[in-house]
C-alpha cells in the first residue's frame, strides 16, 4: 500500500486528504485551510492588531472622530477599491508575507475628495483576503499606509501572478475563478461588518473555532432563516439558531450565498460565508434581515 500524500489546517492542524477541499488565501504560501472559520480564526490575533494600530495613529493624529470615516462600510467605495485600486503597494517582509496596501480616491457628493485604503492578500491576482480597511481625508494617515514597493502597473503584476498560479497547478480548485472571487468579496465585505458592530465583550474572535461544530446543526435545524437580496442582486440566506454551553446561551449565525452551479449538476448551493457564534441580541437582531423563510431549508 502506498502512503497518501496528505495535507494539514495551518490553525486547526485537522489533516485534508483532498487537495481540492484545501482553502488557500496567500499565493505562494504553504498555509492552507479546512474551513473558513479557520481563516478568520488564524487570521484574527492580525485583524485586531490592525485595527488597534488604526486607533493609535488616529489618537496621535487626532482623528478618532475624522468625518470620512463614516464612508468606512460604504460598499461602492469597497467593491471599486478592491476590483481597481488607484495606487497599490507591496509589503514583504523577512517571511515573505506579502501584504498588498490599496488605495483609492472617491469623492462623495459635495465632499472633499477621500481616500479608502485596504490591506489585503493577492490569491492567483485577485484580493482574497481583508485584513484591514478604512477612510480618510489625512494625507499623514494616508502616507502610513504607503509601505512597501509601488506597483506602478497593477493590471499588469496581477496577470503575471495569474500565469505563476496556473503553472503551479491550482486550476485543480474547484470551483470557478470568479466565483472564488465573489465568494472571498463578500466574505470580507461580511467580516468587516462584522467587526465593525461586534461588541469587544462578545465572544472573542480567536474562540470562534472552539463553536465550529454548531455550524453543522444551525444549517441543518435553524431557529430562523431570512432571505435578502443584496446590492449586487445576490440572494443571501441567514441561519440562526440559539444554544446552550456551559449554562449561557448563545446564537449561531450562519450568513450564506446562493450560488447557481453550471449545467452539470442540477441543484444549487448555499456556500456558509461567514460563521460566528454571538452572545449580543442586538447583533442578533442586526441580522434577521429580509424575508423570513418558514421552516428549515434543505439543499
Ligand atoms: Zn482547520
């Protein structure tokens, strides 16, 4: 008998026979992933780093309460910085992480010009993964987020990192490029709101993994479903179902995209992007969104 060539969760350590149900954020990085929440939950000791870095320079800026940063969830600004930033920076450091700094300027109506800067990951040419993203008016701010190398030519660099990927074989995923890309759009845009609302006293995003196997019995037997179309016209389904762990209740959110498979098969999926359990009845509330759907919704 010969050995199977196996793979391994970077954060849960779970081993992955398949190589196709391996999820991948960073181009020519070793680090792969069982589930989504194992991204966020890796990922999440870097999400707040970031964020608390923001806080600090806009303490010592004094720009805590700057006006832009109303525009900060505003989706246009968000969808426009990652599918054609402006300007695009690399950061690599003694690991060869690449960090990919975006900015973009808009200008809303009647306002004074403003710049959305998001720090992301690049998977085959596209952004895959947010860390970290917000608005400004402060060219010191602005300036902050300038490190690395420039890419003069972004449009040119991401087909050169599309032809390294395929010579690498990883057109063996899955699933359809764009889709992969719309999928990993609205899982940043969801987990940036997420972050946004949470409350620091709700469940830590470093424990989201210790509730991964509740995913499985929300999809399964949900309290609630709600059903919304958003403002690409894609159809998002809630799930949410409340329990109890050691004596303290919980809610367990499931926030999933109904995507249409290609003409082989002939049943559609709901693809879970972004799971999290929640202690906050009003965050809970925030996602009982659209029209409710009675009973349980098997696929
Ligand atoms: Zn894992």
């Amino acid at each position: 008998m010969r050995r199977k060539k196996i793979f391994y969760c970077t954060n849960c350590k779970k081993i992955i026979y398949d190589i196709e149900k391996l999820l991948l954020v960073e181009q020519g990085r070793c680090n792969c992933f069982c589930s989504e929440n194992c991204i966020v939950e890796f990922h999440a000791p870097l999400l707040e780093y970031m964020e608390r870095e923001e806080h600090s320079l806009r303490a010592e800026m004094n720009l805590l309460d700057e006006p832009a940063l109303a525009y900060k969830n505003e989706e246009e600004f968000f969808k426009q910085t990652m599918g054609k930033p402006d300007k695009v920076w690399l950061d690599k450091n003694e690991l060869g992480e690449e960090f990919y700094y975006f900015q973009s300027q808009f200008t809303p109506d009647g306002e004074a010009p403003l710049t959305k800067i998001l720090v992301c990951y690049l998977f085959n040419g596209a952004p895959s993964f947010v860390l970290f993203q917000t608005c400004t008016r402060s060219k010191e701010l602005i300036k902050e987020y300038q490190t690395g190398e420039r890419i003069k030519n972004f449009l040119e660099y991401q087909k050169d990192q599309k032809i390294v990927a395929e010579n690498e074989n990883f057109e063996e995923l899955p699933m359809e490029p764009q889709l992969i890309e719309l999928i990993e759009q609205k899982r940043s845009h969801f987990l940036a709101l997420l972050l946004e609302k949470r409350l620091p006293t709700d469940i830590p995003l470093e424990s989201f993994g210790l509730y991964e196997s509740y995913l499985p019995k929300t999809l399964e037997g949900p309290d609630e479903v709600y059903q919304y179309k958003d403002d690409d016209g894609e159809e998002i389904y809630t799930y949410i179902r409340s329990f109890e762990k050691d004596g303290i209740s919980f809610f367990y959110l499931a926030v999933c995209l109904h995507v249409s498979t290609d003409m082989e098969k002939d049943e559609d999926v709901l693809v879970p992007i972004l799971t999290f359990p929640s202690l906050d009845g009003e965050l809970y509330a925030d996602y009982k969104k659209g029209e409710q759907l009675t009973g349980s919704l098997k696929n």
